[in-house]
C-alpha cells in the first residue's frame, strides 16, 4: 500500500501541471480614519417579583349568642358512652366498645358544633383593617451595548466593521489588512 502512494507522489510531480496549486497570503498593517460610529444595542424586559403590604377596611359582622349553647364536652361524653354501648352490644369482639366510643364521642362534638353556630345571630358590623402579603411583577425595560458598527475610510473607499470597542468621528485606527494570491 506504501508503494502505491509513493507511485502517485512521483507521477503528480514527474508531469507537468498535475502539481497542486500553491498560494500567497500577506499581511500588512495600514491606518484609516473613522467616519462614523453605531452604538448596537439589546433591549430585553426584566421581571421583578415586588412584596407589598396591602390593606384594606372590611365590614366583620358582630356575633350575638341567641339561646343557649350547646356543651361540646357534655356532648362528646355522652356520645362516646352511647358509642361504646352500641358498640358491645352489636358484636362481642374485642375492642368493639372502644371503636364506638370514640365514633360516638366525634359525632356528640360535631352535633355541639352545629348547634352553637346555629344559635348565633349578627347583631351588627365592625370595620377592621385587614391586611395581606401579596407579590407584583415590575416590568423594567433594560438596554444593553453589544458593540459597535464603525465605517472607516481606508485605501480610497469606505468599509464597514463591527468592533467591541468604542471609537469616536475622525479616530485613526490601525487594519489588518490580509492579501491572498493564487493561481487560476
């Protein structure tokens, strides 16, 4: 396989004209002058969470206890005896009554509760300051510089760069300027 390469090395340049074509590139440094300068810019929106104290004046209604209220430990008491009783007497498992019990007590509580909010009565309205922790979005439009799009006068006519530096009208700056050569 060595042998094969090295056959068409020596055949490419044995015949004229099957060489590859070879280039030239030089660099030289030259100065123009700054015609005019282009801030680039970005704008983008940036969100802000803002926490802010609202408070506001509510009417609250006024409670007034009309009858008699119902007693929640009274109730509880009496629906866990009256739980435990039903309890044992329909199975004579163990724990049966406990399980009744405390089904009975829940039940006598909820029953109290009901009752007494029942027996209430809104006698009137009280104004309160109410107040709450809420969060806005503040919406602030930010412009950055990304660059600069300069044209500079060089070699009799005007070309057009992106620069990241700043550069004022009339500023002479130094160019690469690259010139490759090449056969057709």
């Amino acid at each position: 396989m060595r042998s094969l390469y090295a056959s068409l090395l020596c055949l490419s340049i044995a015949i004229p004209g099957s060489a590859i074509a070879g280039s030239t590139t030089s660099v030289d440094s030259i100065v123009g002058t700054v015609g005019y300068v282009e801030t680039l810019k970005s704008t983008y929106v940036q969100e802000t969470q803002v926490p802010q104290r609202v408070c506001r004046l509510e009417n609250v209604p006024i409670y007034a206890q009309s009858g008699q209220q119902s007693d929640e430990l009274g109730s509880m008491i009496v629906g866990g005896l009256i739980g435990s009783a039903v309890g044992n007497g329909l199975t004579s498992k163990d724990g049966a009554g406990t399980v009744g019990a405390v089904a009975g007590a829940l039940i006598g509580r909820d029953i109290a509760s009901k009752n007494n909010a029942a027996n209430q009565q809104i006698v009137g309205y009280q104004e309160k300051n109410v107040c709450e922790n809420i969060t806005t979005i503040r919406e602030d439009l930010i412009e950055t510089v990304t660059g600069y799009r300069i044209e500079v006068m060089v070699d009799g006519r005007s070309i057009t760069l992106d620069s990241n530096r700043s550069y004022r009208t009339g500023d002479q700056i130094y160019l690469n300027r690259k010139t490759t050569y090449s056969l057709r």
